[in-house]
C-alpha cells in the first residue's frame, strides 16, 4: 500500500522509509511532490493536519505529516513548533542550533532539560482523520557533536543511556536513532490506525 508522506524535506523521508521499514514492510512511503500548504497552525497536531490534509488531497492517497520540533523546559517549551525557523524564516539548522545554544549559554546541566516532540497526522482520502504523538525526552549538550541526524540532533542527549554516556543523537548511527526516536515512537502509536486501512 503506498502512503504519502507530506513533506519536502528528504531527511524526513529517509527517516520514516526507514522506521516503516522495520516494523511495516508493507507500507511504501512515497514522498510528496505537491504544493507546499501554509504552516499557520500554532500547535505541532494543526500544523501536522494542514500538511497531510493538503497531500490527501492533491494525491488521493492516504497521507501523513509529522509536526516535529525540540521543546526545552526552561525556555516554556520553545522553540517548539517554531523550531525549524528559530533563526529566521530561512530554515537555517545551522543557525537554529547555533542561537539555541547561545540562548542557554549560561544555563546549568541540571536545567538544560528537553524534549523532541513528533506529532504525526494521518488523513484518509474519505474524511477520517487521526493524529499521534512520541515524545523523546532528554537535554542538551554545551556543544554539537557528531555527524550523523539533522536539525537539533547533534546538541540532544537522550534519557535512557547507560551511565557515564554522553552521546547526542548526532553521535547514534542511523540504526540507534530509528530505534528510539520521537519519530519512531509516534509511528509505534499510528501502526494499529494504520492496520485498519
């Protein structure tokens, strides 16, 4: 069964390739090649139901969107829905991350607490209209490291690693980070939804 994926970032579409991959092989995850709707919602499930309704639509398939961003306590959960333009409206991640941790230069390890948070929306040609959510919580690093992920990844250290650990998500290989990602773990919620295609 093919599934529209409501994006043009190819990283997003890598990474759910891979997440369907591993527990849906029977799902093809198609990327989306339509017009670009307006994120004007001010949650990550509205701006998540604009992209999958739009892609529905001008696909006739069944479509998915995920709403994602990094949400730090001690900024009240920003930059949140408007992580990918937390430098401006030119989507630089560079520069995202670089002000991020400009703005929490002088903030202790024990207040650098975050979470990556992944809202995925799926919308049925026929109206139906569900939306999920993962969350992954962990803090953030005082500098990136590593190469792989994208975005916010090389500054996220994720809860659950074994002690004396310090790796961000930017350090996982791909493996790693499919297996416990914010993305993964919404996707874990949205199997059974999908089953009753």
């Amino acid at each position: 069964m093919k599934v529209v994926l409501a994006t043009h970032n190819a990283h997003k579409v890598a990474e759910f390739q891979q997440i369907v991959a591993a527990t849906r092989p029977d799902l093809e995850i198609v990327a989306y090649d339509g017009p670009e709707p307006v994120e004007d919602g001010v949650t990550f499930a509205e701006n998540a139901l604009i992209k999958a309704r739009a892609a529905a639509h001008h696909t006739g398939l069944v479509a998915l969107a995920d709403d994602s961003g990094i949400c730090v306590d001690v900024l009240g959960g920003s930059p949140g829905v408007f992580s990918a333009y937390w430098a401006g409206q030119k989507k630089d991640a560079a520069a995202n991350l670089e002000l991020l941790l400009d703005q929490l230069h002088d903030i202790a390890d024990p207040h650098r607490t975050a979470h990556f948070n992944s809202t995925i929306a799926m919308v049925v040609p026929n109206g139906r209209e569900h939306v999920v959510v993962g969350n992954w919580p962990g803090r953030l690093a005082r500098e990136a490291s590593g190469g792989g992920g994208f975005g916010y990844d090389p500054i996220f250290i994720p809860d659950g690693q074994l002690e004396g650990e310090e790796r961000t998500v930017g350090d996982f290989s791909d493996a790693e980070k499919q297996a416990q990602s914010h993305r993964a773990r919404a996707f874990a919620e949205l199997v059974p939804l999908l089953a009753g295609l």
